[in-house]
C-alpha cells in the first residue's frame, strides 16, 4: 500500500513552520493514541503514520530530503528501510512534543528555579486614613532567603553538587505505555543539586521563616477590597529564583458617624423639634472639620441635605463626592410636668385648626378611613 504523504498526513502545507508541525501532530496524538483507543487497529496505525511524519518533518535534514526525493529518497537513507530508525520509539518524539505540557525542562537543561510565593495581608483602616491616605507599619511572617548561606543551602565554605539522578536538569522521564511524561526529580525535588552539607541556620533549605516590618503607603481614597501590590516583598524564591509580591487587601473600619458608599459620604443629623419647625442653623461634622447646616422652617425628619464635595476623591480618580445630611427630628425626653402641660396646649391649638399643620397625619388618617369603609362594602 502506497504511503500518504507527509504534509497531508499532518494536514498542514509544505511551508508550515515548526511550531505548526508541532501543533497538528500534537492534535492528531491526542485524538489517536492507543491509550485512547483501546483495541482500535486503525487508529493505532494513523498513530503510527502520524508519528512517523512528525519524525521525518521535524528533521530539517530529513525533510529537506524529503521535499527533494519523497518516499524513495528517505528509503535509500535507511537503507531500504522503512518507518523509524531501529530503536527509536514513540516515546522519545511524543515526549519531546508534550515537554511543555507538562512543565518539563529538556534533557541537559540547567537546573530549575523556582519563584517565591505571593502573599496576601489583610490590613484594617480607619476611613480617615483610607480618605486622606497614610503610611502604615506592618509586620509580615514570610520565608526569606538564609542571609548565612545566601539561599544556596549549604554550609559556609561548601557548595551545593550537581544531582546524580537528574543530571543537573532538574527532571526525570517516566514511561506510561507509549508516553514518556517528564516530572520533577524525586532526589532533587527540581533543583537539580544535592547539598551534602547544610548550612546549619535553615537547615540546607536556603530559607528561613522571618517576621519582617514593612511600610506601606496608603493611597487616599482607597476602600475595601482594593489591594495593594509590593514587588518582591512575598517569600524567597528557591535555587535563585525571584521573590514573590505581597498583596495587601484593604478593609475599612466602619465608622461612628459616616457611612460610605463608594465616592459619597452619609450622616444622621439630629435637629430639635424646635429648629425642624421655625428652622436654623446646625452644625454638621465633615472628615475636614465642621461646617453649618441651615434648616428651613418646617423640615420634616428624614429630609435630606446634600453637602457638595465633602465626600471621598476616588484613588482611580474623577470628581470628589459629596456628604449626604439627613435630619431626623428628635423627640424631647424627660419633659417636667409644666412642659408636658405646655405640649397639650400646644396640641389642643393645632387641632382647633382641623389638621391644617399636620397634613401628613391628616392625611394617613383619611387613608385608612377609605380603606376599611371600601372593605366594608
């Protein structure tokens, strides 16, 4: 039976690059492997043509030869042979293709780093210092490079030695049937060297758990759940690999008289009896001191004073908030018998007008008298 073509195997052109013969021999291995299916001649013998494709193409020498004479000019090569070399298997090409899959380094590699981890620090503020912005201390337990040994793990006047398992790579091969899967080396755990004396600070790990003080410059106007970023403050990383970041994550303190919602500020402003009915002036809080808040007359509890620019300047930036006043009327406590008194007259000379000053009251009244005479009938 005639060979297919090589190209057409792959289903790539005759131009195609070596990234994209990876990629579709990478497809159709996938799709084809006799680990996938089980008992499946054929698709055990499109493996097979697969790989031998792949094998040939990704050979410059190979496929030069190949483009030239096809077939018959590869025969001669091996001697009238056909398929792969004599002792080559599918191991070797498949585990060369899915290296990087699986994070594996290639055969004679250097030794693998590693980078520290990140870390995460949850830092409470007062919403003074999230609005306006502060330095804070604070202390982080993280593991940092061995200052004694400088991170190698070895003692003084030694040096950590090239792993005899891994050859110095880091990795090792294990067969799986037809796959050959590279993993880290058990002996070296993917650093690729031995130390035979430890440094006698961390052990021969090159990193020791320390409580290390930092400070952080709080941007104004953060809230909670915005984070932080400090490069390189996380852990050490291992066999001279970079440090990781720490991320601080932002919560504020709820506050004794403000709420905040995003950019805007609130507050309850109690206004007496008096003031709500003839009007004032009172005096309302702000985060940069107080200022005066003037009540027109007959003001009912719960209205609400917009204060222009007295809130939150957004960390991301735009325009500054505002502080939102709402009044609520205080009901006077631990009246004497002469001011109760004086209240009931006060009362008895409203409603002598018929509920022309107190509408709302009036008019909840009426409401429910609708409502029972409409269910009645």
């Amino acid at each position: 039976m005639a060979k297919r073509d090589y190209y057409q195997v792959l289903d790539v052109a005759r131009d195609a690059s070596e990234a994209d013969l990876k990629k579709a021999y990478r497809r159709l291995a996938m799709k084809l492997h006799p680990d996938r299916n089980p008992d499946d001649k054929a698709a055990e013998e499109q493996f097979k043509e697969a790989k031998e494709a792949y094998e040939v193409l990704s050979d410059p020498a190979k496929r030069a030869t190949y483009d030239q004479l096809g077939h018959a000019g590869l025969d001669q090569q091996r001697g009238g042979g056909a398929g792969m070399h004599p002792g080559e298997g599918f191991g070797d090409i498949f585990g060369d293709v899915f290296g990087d899959i699986f994070g594996g380094a290639r055969r004679g590699g250097r030794s693998q780093v590693f980078r520290g981890a990140d870390l995460r620090y949850e830092l409470e503020l007062d919403l003074n210092q999230a609005v306006f912005g502060a330095a804070v201390e604070i202390d982080v337990p993280k593991l940092c490079e061995c200052e004694t040994c400088k991170g190698t793990g070895a003692a003084k006047g030694s040096n950590p030695i090239q792993c005899d398992t891994c050859h110095g790579s880091g990795q090792v091969r294990v067969s799986q049937g037809f796959f050959q899967l590279q993993q880290a080396c058990p002996r070296c755990r993917g650093s690729g060297r031995i130390v035979k004396n430890p440094c006698d600070t961390c052990l021969g790990q090159g990193r020791v758990r320390r409580t290390r003080k930092l400070s952080v410059k709080i941007p104004a106007g953060v809230d909670t759940g915005d984070r932080i970023r400090l490069s390189g403050e996380g852990e050490a990383g291992r066999n001279g690999g970079p440090a990781g970041d720490l991320y601080v994550e932002v919560h504020v303190r709820a506050h004794e008289i403000f709420e905040r919602d995003a950019e805007h500020l609130s507050c309850e402003v109690p206004v007496s009896f008096v003031t709500a009915s003839l009007g004032g002036t009172v005096v309302v809080p702000t985060l940069e001191g107080q200022v005066s808040l003037k009540i027109p007359p007959e003001s009912q509890s719960g209205r609400v004073f917009r204060l222009r620019d007295k809130g939150v300047k957004p960390v991301r930036g735009g325009a500054r908030g505002d502080l939102f006043c709402k009044v609520m009327v205080e009901t006077p406590v631990k009246l004497s018998s002469e001011q109760k008194e004086l209240l009931r007259k006060f009362e008895a000379s409203l409603k002598a007008d018929n509920g022309r000053h107190t509408p709302r009251e009036e008019g909840f009244f009426e409401g429910v008298k609708r409502f029972f005479t409409g269910a009645e009938s």
